[in-house]
C-alpha cells in the first residue's frame, strides 16, 4: 500500500522501496492506491519503473484503487499500458493517511 503523496518531495525513498520489491522477484504485483493523496510526473516514474522492472522479469503489475486523476498522470507519461487497472476494488472508506509514503506491498498468493 501507498499512503500520502507520490511526488517529487518523496522521490528519496523511492530506490529503498523499488530495491525491495523488486527484490521479492514476484510475477504479480499489486500497488493498492486508495490512500495516495497527490502523485506527479516524479510518483508516475517510480511506478512506471516498478511496473517495466516486473515486465522485464515476465510478471505484471496491478493497479488497484488508483483514481482517475492518477491515471490520467499515467496515461500523459504513455505509461498506462504498462499495468493492469483493478476497475473492481473498492477503498475502504477512511480517509486517506497523511504523511511519509509507505512501502508497497506485493500481493501475495493465497
């Protein structure tokens, strides 16, 4: 999960959080959005290059609770074919967190 801003002022933890999850070596990856409150070209990147790091490897990444604005972000990149949209996932109802951007998680298998 991806909580707060995806943006130019967080892009320092950005390869921390890539180096992990693409060392889990997973074929599938989810990115659950609900909590993002503002991503940007910088935000897009990141998950652009989590997405083609996927690729590369045969596997593919899933999208879930991004809203229009973000895909919008993403389709301006030329970048939305790289994933998987999840049009189905519901976001809890909470109000999205505030703060630091926290790491995504892989879906895994059950």
């Amino acid at each position: 999960m991806i909580a707060g801003d995806l943006d130019l002022a967080e892009r320092e933890q950005f390869p921390e959080i890539a180096a992990r999850v693409v060392g889990l070596r997973r074929q599938l990856l989810v990115i659950d959005m609900c909590r993002v409150t503002f991503m940007d070209s910088t935000g897009a990147a990141f998950l652009i290059s989590l997405a083609d790091s996927g690729r590369r490897r045969g596997g593919a990444t899933v999208l879930r609770g991004a809203d229009e604005r973000d895909l919008f972000v993403l389709e301006v990149c030329g970048a939305l074919d790289l994933f998987r949209i999840d049009r189905d996932h519901r976001c809890e109802s909470a109000a999205p967190a505030t703060g630091a951007t926290s790491t995504p998680v892989p879906h895994r298998p059950v």
